[in-house]
C-alpha cells in the first residue's frame, strides 16, 4: 500500500499488480487505503479492487454507497478502465437509481461503455419495477441494440401480467410464440448474434 505513493508509476503499478494477485488477503488494506483521504493509494486502491474482480466486489459496493461523494466518483471512474473486470458490472446497478443524478448519469455511461458484456446485468434490471435503474437500464440497451428491444421487453411484460387461463386458444399460442421469441432475442443479445435465432 505505502508503494501507491512512490513517485514512479511503474512501482505504483507494479504494487497494484502484486495486491491484486493476493486476492480476498489483500481486500481490508485496499478498502482502508480507498477510503483514505491520500489521493494516490486511495485511485490504486480503487484501481485494485477493480482488477481483482470478484474478490473485490463486495468492498466496491460499500464504497459505492460511500457518504463521501469524491469515493464514490473515484470508483465510478475506475469503471472507464479496461482492467476493471467484467465481473463487476452488477455492483453498478443499483446507481442507477442514486439520489444523485450525476451518479446516475455516469453509471450509464460505465455501462454502456462495457458494451455487449452489461447486457447480462441490464436485462434484468431493465424488466423490474418501475423505477431509475428501469428506466436507465431500458436506455443504455437500446443505445446498445437498437429501440426494436425496448418494444420487445414491453411485450414480454404485457404477457407477463396477463392471466392466459381463460383467454382463447389463438391468444395463448400467439403470447407462447411471442415469449420463445423474446427469449431467443434475449440470448442474441447476452451472446451477440446478429439475429434472434427462432424466427425461422
């Protein structure tokens, strides 16, 4: 942790690397130094917990709903990094809903900027409640994909409210072909491919 204050990166660097190979050991002395006042180790400390993935998960979440608007910023913008793990995208959507539209705003953005790799995590935030998280969510998909997908979860969610029991034998087997359809949009989505595979 004292090396994030040495004054060559390629120490710093090296320092984060070695912390974030030790993994979960490593967790409790990066989160101190991230909710530190010392901008230094508390941006590498950041940047650490970032690359460690998983492990570094939990301690992003609690900085995220920091009192101390600079953390929560700091931590944002490690999202703009190529080295913050994909594995982190959930702890992003709850700022979706943030008290603090800036916040907001830049969560979208993080995610949008992940591309393909946020869909996973947005698709079902974007299918929830009404709500920010809905709202932002809805948005950076279809940013991402196109508004065709923002007129398809509008009908998965009609078709989910609506009780099929009594309705007509047509209805049932359109809301069926239509639900399949969904589905299948929904893994070319989450996988990539150019076209919903069912359609044929």
């Amino acid at each position: 942790i004292g090396a994030f204050k040495d004054t060559l990166q390629a120490v710093r660097r090296f320092a984060s690397e070695t912390l974030a190979e030790l993994g979960e050991t490593a967790v409790p002395a990066l989160e101190a130094a991230a909710d530190g006042r010392d901008h230094d180790p508390k941006y590498w400390a950041v940047h650490t917990l970032g690359r460690m993935g998983a492990p570094g998960s939990a301690a992003l979440r609690r900085l995220l709903a920091h009192d101390d608007l600079e953390t929560r910023a700091l931590v944002l913008q490690g999202f703009t990094s190529i080295e913050m793990s994909d594995d982190l995208l959930p702890v992003l959507i709850p700022l979706l809903s943030d008290a603090h539209w800036p916040f907001r705003k830049q969560a979208a953005e993080c995610l949008h900027a992940r591309g393909p790799a946020a869909s996973r995590v947005l698709l079902a935030s974007a299918l929830g409640p009404e709500g920010d998280e809905r709202f932002w969510s809805r948005r950076v998909l279809a940013d991402l994909f196109g508004p065709p997908l923002a007129t398809w979860l509008d009908t998965l969610e009609q078709i989910r409210e609506r009780d099929y029991r009594k309705a007509k034998p047509e209805d049932r087997h359109k809301a069926a072909r239509d639900v399949v359809n969904m589905c299948s949009y929904a893994c070319a989505v989450v996988s990539v491919s150019p076209i919903p595979f069912s359609d044929a």
